[in-house]
C-alpha cells in the first residue's frame, strides 16, 4: 500500500535500485521501493510526526529521516529502526545529508533550533551544533570530497552558508537570492553549488 497523505520527499540508493520516500501526517512513515518496477519492498512505522526529508548512506545500508524533533536511523535490508536522534528543541528537521565516508550523518532544522548539526552515524552521538542563520535552515547537502557542508535557510540575506565540516567552521556565505532558499546540492565534482529559491530562481555558485 502506498502512502495515505502527501509524499514529502524522496531519495535514491547509490545502487540506482531502491527509492525511499516519506510521507506527511498521519501518514509519517517511510516507503522503500523498487525502482525496476515501483514495487513497495517495506515501510518503516516509527515516526509520530510527518517525515519531513530522507537520506540514504552511501554503501545503500542506512536510512536516516527527520521528524518533528527525531531523526530516525534504519537499517535498509530489513528495514529496523536502529536508534532515534533527538533534537534539544522539538523543531522541525528539513534537511538530511550523509557525509561521503558514512560516518555522519547533517541535519538541518527549524524554529526554535535554527541549526545544522552534524551527528556520528554510528551511534548517534552529537559531534557540533552550526549557529548562523537567522531563520529556520532548510536544506543541507555535502560536498564529494566531504569537506565542506553548504546550508539554506530563510533569511532574506545571508541564506547560504558553507561550513568546513572537520571542525564546523563558517567558511564563506553567498549572498544573491531576495528570498529564503529551499533547497541546496552539490555538483558531483564539487566545483558548482545549485541553490532553489522562494524569489522563484536557481541560482550556481562556484564551490569556495
């Protein structure tokens, strides 16, 4: 059975053969999919909130979804949910990355939290909080290399920030778009970041 509400997101495995999507309440679950032929292979039930944004980790094994305040952790051949991230604050989690090495695992979350967090994907132990944005953060996304993490938020300035993600230091902001921003991705050979605002544009940037 496919989802009974809105489908808020979606990721394909590296494999190019699995596509995990989320749903919105009261649905708030998450669906794996075969890509061959759109075949439900599982749902994962253990949200309490809409599902808000997915990710999958780089060797295909992990899903990781955000919530409302929780970040989920799923094992992707059977579909167990192997621990829950919680938020400090119960803010909306809008963005998931996973780092290239798998290793961590970026989130980017709302009001009142308003922070990208970077999380060890093995246990889930919190490594550093990125403070910056005015509004609530959006999107994240990592560059190839893993070197640096680019976040979007909804301030009306300053509302792209890229981070050195070794020791969570700001880098450099692009300044350019007049409204907050959605979503955010690097190019796979990490020199152009791509950036969807509200100010109904896409913006490249050249990666810093």
């Amino acid at each position: 059975m496919g989802h009974t509400s809105e489908v808020t997101c979606v990721a394909i495995a590296p494999d190019g053969q699995t596509v995990v999507s989320g749903g919105y309440h009261p649905d708030n679950t998450v669906k794996v999919w075969r890509l061959s032929d759109g075949q439900l292979l599982r749902t994962l039930t253990g949200h309490t909130h809409a599902v808000y944004c997915v990710a999958v980790s780089p060797d295909g094994q992990t899903i990781v979804s955000g919530s409302y305040g929780a970040i989920n952790v799923w094992r992707m051949p059977d579909g167990a949910l192997l621990r829950t991230l919680t938020l400090p604050s119960q803010s909306q989690v809008n963005g998931l990355a996973v780092t290239p090495d798998g290793r961590s695992v970026i989130s980017a979350s709302g009001y009142p939290d308003i922070a990208v967090r970077i999380w060890r994907l093995s246990d889930g132990f919190l490594l550093r909080t990125l403070t910056g944005h005015a509004l609530s953060v959006t999107s994240v996304a990592v560059s190839p290399d893993g070197g640096t993490i680019v976040s979007g938020g909804g301030d009306y300035s300053s509302n792209l920030k890229v981070w050195r993600l070794s020791d969570g230091a700001p880098l450099t902001r692009l300044d350019g778009h007049t409204m907050g921003v959605r979503c955010v991705v690097v190019s796979t050979d990490g020199r152009t970041i791509f950036s969807g605002s509200s100010d109904e544009t896409i913006k490249m940037w050249q990666a810093p």
